[in-house]
C-alpha cells in the first residue's frame, strides 16, 4: 500500500470516529436533559408521564443519528473497504 | 459550505486532470486538482484515492508500481472519456472561484482587538493619543486598500 491509500485509509478512518463521537455527544444530552425532565416529573406530583413526549420524539431523532453514524456508508467509504480487504488477503 | 463537485465531477476532474499532467502518482494528481481549483476546495486523499479505485475498476485509467507506490494513466476508454466531456475542471474551478470565501472587514477588525497582547493594559493620556494616531494611520491604509478593485482571478 502506498502513502497515498495509507492517508486516503487513515483520513476515513479519522471521521468515522467523529461521526460516532458527535452521535455519542448527542447520546449524553439527550439523557441528561431526559433525566431532568423525569426528575422535574417525580418531583412535581409524578402525575401524567409527559416526559415521554420529548423523550421519545427526541429519541427518533437520536436512533436516525445512531444509524448513520454506525450503519450508514457512503460510496466512498465502501469502495474503501473493499480495497482495504483486498489489499489484506 | 457549499461543496465546489457535483456528483461524478471529480471522477471526470481526475481524468482531465490526468490527461493534462500525463501519468502521475496521487499526490502529484491531487496537486494538478488543487492548483486548477485554487484554496476554495481542500484536497484529500480520502476523496481522491476512493475515485482513482473507482476510475480503475471502471477500466478508465490503469496503474502501475512505481517506487513505493502508484503511478495511474489514462487507459483507451479513459481517453475517450476525456474526449467526450472535457471542460469539467474548468467548469469546477469557476464554481469554486464563485463560492470564494469572504469575511466581514469587523470581523478582522474585532479579531485585531480582541487578540492583541496588550488589550488590557491601561495607558496614560499621551500613550493613548500616541496610539489613536497610529490607528488613524491603520484607518487611512485600510481605506485605500477598500478603494482598490479586488483582484478576480
């Protein structure tokens, strides 16, 4: 493999990680803030669940974010692959 | 920000690109690319290097080892490729040329400001009439530079 390929490979690599940091990021302040609101419910009468609302209208946003951060690939990123295999066996 | 290729352009880019420098590395193509575009497109080996395996699987362009590593050239089909459709870099490069970053001139002047090593140290009356007047000065320059026309490559 080349210095070429080698950078192409490690630039690729550098944001895949990103990717899955920011959706991690994501991850915390969706709980934390969700966290609040239960605590805010608990302590006002734990009455009717509103919290769920958010919680879960927020949570589709989250899985969608999930999803293209670890099961989505681009065309590059699958042509890359490929070579990257080819380039191991 | 505004992505300078359209989808395919930069396949097509390289074979233009690959056509005008005869047969060369990655980076050396990278640098063919990025001389034409000019500083508004950023090169990366990871968007050319997945379109030069992609040009290769394609059997537009062929490679062979040179020293530790590459070297691609146009193959046939490739050359007629180049034939079909030429004028994707320019027309790349004018779009970048377009899309050229621009910035407030109180954005630098707020960036002098609020960076300059001595912002926070107080002066006595003559210094600061000492410094409105080197401002005064700066004030003037940068007028005449507004007065000029910008360049426009």
């Amino acid at each position: 493999m080349d210095d070429f390929a080698r950078a192409a490979f490690r630039e690729r690599e550098a944001k895949k990680v990103i990717r899955r940091r920011a959706f991690w990021l994501h991850f915390a302040i969706w709980a934390a803030t969700n966290v609040l609101l239960v605590v805010v419910w608990a302590v006002t009468g734990a009455g009717f669940p509103w919290f769920l609302f958010p919680l879960l209208g927020w949570g589709i946003g989250l899985v969608a974010h999930g999803v293209s951060a670890y099961l989505f690939a681009d065309v590059d990123d699958v042509v890359l692959e490929r070579e990257e295999r080819r380039l191991r066996d | 920000m505004t992505r300078v290729f359209r989808p395919h352009e930069l396949k097509q880019a390289v074979l233009e690109a690959l056509d005008e420098h005869g047969p060369a590395n990655g980076y050396a193509l990278m640098q063919v690319l990025a001389e034409r575009i000019g500083p508004t497109w950023r090169p990366s080996p990871g968007a050319v290097y997945p379109a030069l395996l992609a040009l290769e699987d394609l059997g537009l362009i062929g490679a062979t080892k040179d020293g530790g590593g590459r070297s691609y050239h146009l193959e046939p089909p490739g050359r007629a490729a180049v034939a079909r459709d030429t004028g994707t870099l320019d027309r790349v490069a004018r779009r970048a040329r377009s899309i050229e970053r621009r910035t407030d001139v109180g954005t630098l002047l707020d960036r002098f400001a609020t960076t300059h090593p001595s912002r926070r140290r107080r002066v006595d009356a003559g210094t600061e009439e000492r410094i409105d007047a080197v401002l005064a000065g700066a004030a003037q320059e940068i007028n005449a530079v507004m007065a000029e026309p910008e360049e426009t490559p």
